[in-house]
C-alpha cells in the first residue's frame, strides 16, 4: 500500500495545479431524500476565503425576503446561494467548457453569476420566473455557468448558461432521482473544461449510499459528500487507509474549497417557513453545519453573520484557523498536501458539535424553539 501510494503521489505532482476555482453540486428531488423534499447542495470553492451568511428583508425592491451566502464585504451585492421566503432555491458551479464559438466578450463584462442570483432571490418564486429573469438579460449576460434551482410548485432544474442561450435539465425527469454538476457543462464542448473527477466521486458516493437502501439528508451530504477524501479515478480513500499527507487534488474537498451549503425545499401545497438554509462555513472538513430559516431570519446566530469593519464571520474565521494547521506546509510543493492525521481530530470534533443539531433541528421547529434551540447550540 505504501508503495501505491508513493506512485499516486508521483503522478498527481506531474498533474499541472488547475488554475480554476470550482464547486461540486447536486439536485436532489423527493424520489431519493428521507422525508421526500427535494435537497440542493453546493460545495463552494472560491479564492475568496472569507465567507458569511446574511439576510436581506422585504423592501426597497426586495419582492421575498431571503438568506443567503455572500462573500464577507458588502459589494458589489452577489450571492453565491440562497433561499427565499417563497421557497425558491438557487446556487450555481462555473463552468468551463460552455462558451460559444466566437464568442469575444472581455472579461470585463463577465462573472456576473453572483449578481444575477442576488437577484433572482429578491424577485422569483418558481423556476418560470427564473427562466424569465434570464430571458430579459442584456446579451451578452456575463455568464458561464450551471445554475441550480429548486421551487416551492415542485420544481427541480439545472441551467447551463452562456452568454447567450440557456438549456434546462429537468431533475424530476432523471431516472436516478437527482443531478450532479461540477464545472463543465452537458450542452458544451466534449471533453473539455474541469470537474471530472470531483463528479465521478458524487456520483460514486451517492449512488452507493441508494443501492445500499439509504435515503439522501443533510448529513449524509455534509459527512458522505463534502467531507469525503473518495478519490474515484484511483478508487480509493486516504482517510480510510491511515495516510498522513496526501496530494490535495480532486477532492470534493479541497484547499480552495469555502463553504457548504444545503437547502431544503418542501413540496407542493407544504408551508414554506419549513424550508431550510443550512451553511457550513470555511473548509468543510474543519467547519460546522447549521440550519436557519427565512421566517426566523432576524434570528440566524451572530457567529453565522458578518460583523466588524471586514464584515468577518466568527464561524468562518475559526474554521479558517482550523483550515491552516491542517495546510501548514506552506513553502514549495508542500502547500500541495494535506494532512490526514490533522483532519481526523478536527472531523471528530465537527461531527461531535453536530450531533445535537441533528438530534434535535427540524424544520417544523416554530419562531421560539428555533430561539431556544439556537440558545443550546455551541458553534465551533
């Protein structure tokens, strides 16, 4: 084993670092969740370390008030994923291979992904109003991307966005129950842009839990997929073999890797306030999840929240701690590599902290047991 491993290490050295930042994602619909609600996950990566939850109320041309995750300063307003008090759900992954032939628009013009789900957040309630939000963008729209969405009418998709057109998949029409996209897309070129590997381990992951007869929750999202070290193109997980350092490449988790988020939604004709936002902020291996609502957004924990001249949230800024000494070869090569044996402790820690959440959350929880349960919750 030891020598398989020394080989991998030598193979992933001679594989260029992408230059990308990227996310993993998946739609889940009520076909393959535990209480039959349809799930989106995001695990966001970013160069922006800093990362925050906030709420933004009705008013001053919001239509729903909404949570979402934002970038810890306050411009230009972007959201990087999010709910509504409509129930509506977005979150997107970049994507690479998507751009249309001779298309020339400068960047300049481009990365507009943050703010055109700020604002559908503020003003759409079903997929149709997404689709017509994209429809009265000024072309070229500044996109290169795979959006996420999710209805309170029973609506799942993904759209694969360019500049100019747009293609829906349905997700209530996957055989499989659910979508995963990483950062290229399905209608783009073949064989190009990035992700591959982060979306056979999705794959492999979740389709393994189903065959064994489990249903998909948060937390099999957060323990099975955004913290899992499943390498699938070498078949195999370094965490489970004892490894210390180990090449940081093709994890769901990764270095640059920020944020998780998890919405989820309710089905036709279901009250809307028992939809849920969760968020775990910074390097998901080293980061707790926790649930808030949009009815009780006046209550999300401060911890979650910005605060300060940079906006800073505390949950973040100890997970970015966390995140260090685990990356704390930071000369030459060595910031490449992981520490295993670092993790393990910290992984421990984090499930511990949830247990509790997990015990004791539930999304029909009213105004003053979430107020009470927020009061018992000890965030790391």
């Amino acid at each position: 084993m030891k020598k398989l491993f020394s080989i991998l290490i030598v193979i992933f050295c001679l594989i260029p670092q992408s230059i990308g930042y990227c996310c993993t994602s998946a739609i889940f619909s009520g076909k393959v969740t535990a209480d039959g609600r349809p799930i989106i996950w995001k695990n966001r990566d970013s160069n922006f370390n800093h990362n925050r939850v906030a709420f933004v109320p009705v008013g001053n041309g919001i239509k729903y008030s909404f949570i979402y995750l934002s970038n810890s300063k306050e411009e230009p307003l972007e959201a990087w994923s999010g709910l509504n008090s409509a129930g509506f759900s977005i979150m997107n992954t970049v994507s690479y291979n998507i751009r249309q032939e001779g298309d020339e628009t400068p960047d300049s013009m481009m990365d507009k992904e943050g703010i055109v789900m700020y604002d559908a957040l503020a003003a759409c309630a079903t997929l149709e109003d997404f689709e017509n939000l994209l429809d009265s963008l000024d072309k070229p729209m500044g996109l290169e991307t795979n959006f996420g969405v999710i209805d309170a009418a029973g609506g799942a998709a993904y759209y694969e966005v360019n500049n100019y057109t747009w293609i829906k998949y349905d997700v209530n029409e996957a055989p499989e129950g659910y979508i995963i996209r990483s950062n290229y897309s399905f209608s783009g070129k073949p064989n190009a842009g990035q992700g591959y590997v982060r979306y056979d381990n999705a794959s492999q992951l979740i389709s393994q839990h189903i065959e064994e007869g489990k249903k998909i929750d948060v937390r099999f999202i957060m323990d099975g997929l955004s913290r899992s070290y499943w390498q699938s193109a070498f078949g195999l997980n370094p965490m489970e073999n004892g490894n210390c350092f180990f090449i940081d490449r093709d994890f769901i988790p990764r270095k640059s890797s920020v944020a998780v988020t998890i919405v989820q939604g309710v089905n036709k004709q279901e009250d809307t306030s028992e939809c849920v936002f969760w968020a775990a902020l910074g390097y998901p291996p080293a980061s707790q999840i926790v649930p808030m609502k949009v009815n009780c957004g006046d209550l999300i924990p401060q911890d979650m929240m910005g605060s300060g001249e940079h906006h800073f949230a505390a949950a973040c800024e100890r997970s970015l701690k966390r995140k260090a000494d685990i990356f704390y070869l930071n000369f030459g090569d060595g910031k490449r590599y992981v520490d295993l044996d670092k993790v393990r402790p910290v992984l421990k820690e984090m499930r511990a902290a949830e247990d509790y959440i997990f015990d004791n959350f539930a999304p029909q929880l009213t105004r003053e047991q979430l107020k009470e349960f927020y009061e018992k919750v000890e965030i790391r």
